[in-house]
C-alpha cells in the first residue's frame, strides 16, 4: 500500500522545464539528484533550502538558475564527456560487484533533495549518519500557515484507513487551524516587543520578527507535517540508506526508498545498484526480522504506536532547559 504524501505541485512551462531538466534526476517527483551544477553552488542551494518554503526545483529555477553571477543557464545536457563512461562503470563493477571492495563507494558522492516528506520520515532517514550530512527545513524560520492547494501540509500515512483516517485528519486539521489563526496576532504582538533596532531595515525587522514567531508557533506543529531535506553522501552511505529505507515499518519511508533509487541510478548507478540485487532485499529482510525479533524480547516496553494517529498526531512539546524551573538535573557523579 502506497503512502498518500501530498503531490509535489510545480506549475512549470515546458520551456522552463526543458531550461530545468539538466540540473536534476527529476522534475516531479519528491526525490530528486542534483546534477550539472559546482559544488558549492549545490551546497548553497540546500543551504537557502534550509529557511525557504519553496521546494528545491521552484527555489532553483527563481534564485539561482538566473543568476548572473553563477553563468548556470549556459549549461548543456549533452556535453561531451572527457571520460570514457562504459569502461569507467565497468572498472567500477568489477571493484564493488566482483570483489567487493566496498570502500571504493565511498569515492563518489551524490547531492540529493527531498521534498514533501514528514518529519516522521525525516528521523528516519536522519537516524544514518556516517557517510552522509542532512540539512532539514527548520520550523524555527519557515512558517506553516499557508495550505497548499486548499490542504494543509501533512502527510496521509497509508497505515491509516477508515474512522483511524478521519481522526487523524480531525485533529490534524485543529492543529494547523489553530497554528493559523495564532500567527498574525502573535507577530503584531512580537512587533509592540521587539520594536526595531536603531540602523535595521524594515524589511529585516520584519524577517526577525517572524523567525521569532515561527519559533514559538513551532510547538504546535505535529510531527506529521511535510518538510524538505537535502543529504550529501558517498554511494557507500547511500546504499546502505537504501536497504534501511527498504525495511522500515512505514509505508512512507518504503515509498521513498524507491524514489531515492531511481534518482541514485541517474548521477551515481555503479554505488548503489546492489541494494535492489537479490543480495539486496535479503539484507533488507534480515534488518526488518532483527527490528521484529527486538520489538518482541521487550515485554516491558510500550508497544509501537505505527499505524495509531496519536503516534503522527503528537506536537513538538517545549521542554524547560536543565537548571529551569521544572528542568532535570543531571548528577555528574
């Protein structure tokens, strides 16, 4: 059963999507691999991603595609390669396929955005640290106010049916209603607060002042909502994100993993070709039946809240630092 995230919604001109194509895996989808485009330009890409609501296809194609100073708009699907690609990929497969020299997987590396995914399958996906770096969306500075086309920005899990799904929805729905209607009182508040500092522009006043109540707000905000996510990583570290993604509990997570593979076989196939192998989906299995044989040694514990809507539902709560009224001290002894 397929996850219902919301559609990734990109009202493209042909034009712009024929100007677009050589810089990304895919224009549509919500996994995408950079490609064509300097490194550091694909890390301040992902770094302005950090604080825009735009996806990353809409965020490139108005601030950097066109920008003069990059000389972006030049670039040509079909440049000649100075590499003999065929005999590279074979050099390749008989390093990793035929000796298993993983270690040269980590040589390569990929940038990869991911658009329209909860906060759910972000930790997830987060949770593989070695060999990759993740820059999320950050709640502290986008705002969450806005529907998108008439709905508000969460994901459906494909787990929920029925009177599950219409309770999720129910409360969901409260959540960002009242998220809503809290963001313009609470910012005019803000403003009598924080009045501007002497030499700052309106337009930066303004800015801070809405980080401060996109900050505030953010507590209210489910864990369910969608968020953006870039990750740089070796194929090494991507290949192993692959498996782990294929063996989640989530359908959502599962629906991903196949995204990200196509967008993988597109800029870096040789470094990640193996996790959909037979030898693929038997690590996979053996992952989910080390999950399921854990879950089932601990009696003790709280069973998992998968596929209940309180589990999606919960809010990030504000917790008082240590040393705080109310906080946990730590002994050092």
């Amino acid at each position: 059963m397929k996850s219902t995230t919301p559609t990734v919604y990109r009202h493209l001109t042909a034009d712009q999507r024929a100007t677009l194509a050589p810089y990304f895996s895919s224009i549509d989808g919500r996994v995408t691999a950079l490609r064509n485009m300097p490194p550091v330009v694909a890390g301040a890409l992902f770094s302005r991603l950090s604080r825009s609501t735009k996806d990353v296809v809409q965020l490139f194609q108005e601030e950097f595609l066109l920008n003069p100073d990059l000389a972006l708009h030049s670039c040509d699907r079909d440049l000649p390669s100075t590499v003999d690609v065929q005999r590279a990929e074979a050099f390749y497969d008989r390093l990793i396929l035929g000796y298993g020299d993983d270690s040269c997987a980590e040589l390569v590396g990929a940038h990869i955005a991911m658009t329209g995914l909860s906060v759910v399958a972000i930790k997830q996906i987060e949770s593989t640290r070695i060999g990759l770096s993740h820059l999320e969306t950050s709640s502290r500075y986008r705002m969450f106010d806005q529907r998108v086309d008439g709905r508000w920005p969460y994901v459906r899990p494909a787990e929920f049916g029925g009177d599950a799904m219409r309770i999720y929805e129910r409360i969901m729905d409260r959540l960002f209603d009242t998220y809503s209607a809290l963001s313009e009182p609470l910012t005019a508040d803000l403003m009598k607060l924080y009045p501007a500092a002497e030499g700052l522009s309106d337009k930066a006043h303004v800015a801070a002042i809405r980080a401060k109540a996109a900050d505030v707000l953010r507590a209210l905000l489910p864990i369910g909502h969608t968020s953006s996510l870039g990750i740089y990583g070796n194929g090494r570290a991507f290949e192993y994100l692959l498996l782990k993604m294929a063996s989640s509990e989530l359908a959502e997570v599962r629906d991903l993993e196949r995204e990200l593979y196509g967008a993988l076989m597109q800029v870096i196939p040789n470094f990640v070709k193996r996790a959909h192998t037979d030898r693929g989906v038997a690590y996979s299995g053996y992952l989910s039946g080390v999950r399921r044989d854990v879950n089932q040694r601990r009696p003790r514990c709280r069973p998992a809240t998968v596929g209940k809507p309180a589990a999606w539902c919960g809010v990030r709560a504000l917790r008082p630092r240590c040393g705080e009224q109310g906080g946990r001290r730590r002994s050092l002894r």
